[in-house]
C-alpha cells in the first residue's frame, strides 16, 4: 500500500475557512441554518465550519451530527433492523436551511441517504451539501454546492481523511491498495465502509 498526501493541516484550515465565507455570503439569513455532520468526519468538520462562520459573520449556527446507516442502500435487510441511530440535531429543521457536511464526496449515495433522513425530520426550506474532497465517480446525479477540493481519482484508490478529532492528524491522502485476489475485498473508507 502507498500513499501520496495531498492536503495538509493548513490547507484544510483555510480550505474550510473559504467555505464558510461562500455559506455566508450565499445564505442571506444565515440565523436560518442548520449545520449537520454525517457520522465521522462530517461531524468535526461541520463543528470547525460553524466556528468559521461564527468568527466571519457574527452568527452562531446550530450543529448536529447525522447517521445515514438506516437509509443506506447496501446494507442487508437484518443489520438494519439491529442499527440504533446516532443522529443528534439541536434544532427543528422545518423551514430551516440545512446544509450537509461530509468529507468525501463519490458515488452520491451517502449523501441520498443523508436528504432522505433530514426529510423525515421534518420538510426543511432548502438542503445545501458541502464536502471537503469531492472524488469524481457519480451513480446520482448530485453534485456539492461547496466542496474544498476536486481529485479525480480512480476507483480502485481511497480517499483518506484524517482529523484531528478523530485521526490525531490533519490531512489528506491518496491511497493505492494493492489489488486482491478473487474471494476477497476491498475495505471501503469511512467508518461505514464506503465513501458517499
């Protein structure tokens, strides 16, 4: 296996920086948004994003932390029924701006799962995703209304984002597995096994 980082913990800062002055400047009313993380590395990163956008406009915006698990598509019907769900959102989304936080984008089906389990919280105004890295390779046809970084990357390569909060480490990486043999797989990213 080898690796080649591609961001690093400076790059992030002011990678997250700009994003939040695009929120801001896009979200008129930004006392109307609602920042949610999906489970991991969405979560820390919507945090920082809302301490970003506290510092440049003066608002605090409320944050929760999002569990797809129960909506995703590629899990077997008995995992499902064993899932107790971690989602945790302070506030009502009814109404509300909703703005999706992950930190790499792929298939798309992470985040179809995230939108279906806000609407079941209620009907929000509008759902806006943002996402730190964004890899190419759509199944859905959903595209990130911010994201940090575009790398085209193949299929068989994994986007690795480390956190401090989660990884003791800030950065960002290629990495290239060795291909298997028949019978065996290849351990997806993310604490889910995929990358949405």
């Amino acid at each position: 296996m080898s690796e080649k980082v591609i961001l690093v913990g400076e790059d992030i800062r002011r990678t997250l920086a700009r994003i939040a002055h695009e929120i801001i400047e896009r979200n008129r009313a930004p006392e109307n948004l609602v920042l949610v993380g999906m489970y991991t590395r969405g979560v820390p990163l919507a945090q920082r994003l809302a301490k970003n956008i506290e510092a440049f406009g003066g608002v605090t915006v409320p944050v929760g932390a999002l569990d797809i698990r129960p909506y995703r598509d590629d899990l077997p019907a008995e995992m499902l029924k064993t899932i107790t769900p971690r989602t945790e959102i302070p506030v009502s989304v009814v109404d509300k701006t909703v703005v999706l936080v992950d930190d790499v984008l792929y298939t798309g089906r992470s985040f179809r799962a995230a939108m279906d389990a806000i609407i079941d919280l209620g009907r929000p105004q509008s759902i806006q995703l943002v996402v730190l890295i964004d890899r190419g390779h759509r199944e859905l046809p959903i595209r990130a209304d911010y994201a940090g970084k575009n790398v085209p990357s193949a299929r068989d390569e994994e986007i690795a984002v480390r956190l401090i909060e989660t990884d003791g480490v800030d950065e960002v990486a290629i990495v290239n597995r060795p291909k298997v043999r028949a019978g065996n797989r290849l351990p997806g990213g993310g604490e889910y096994g995929t990358q949405g």
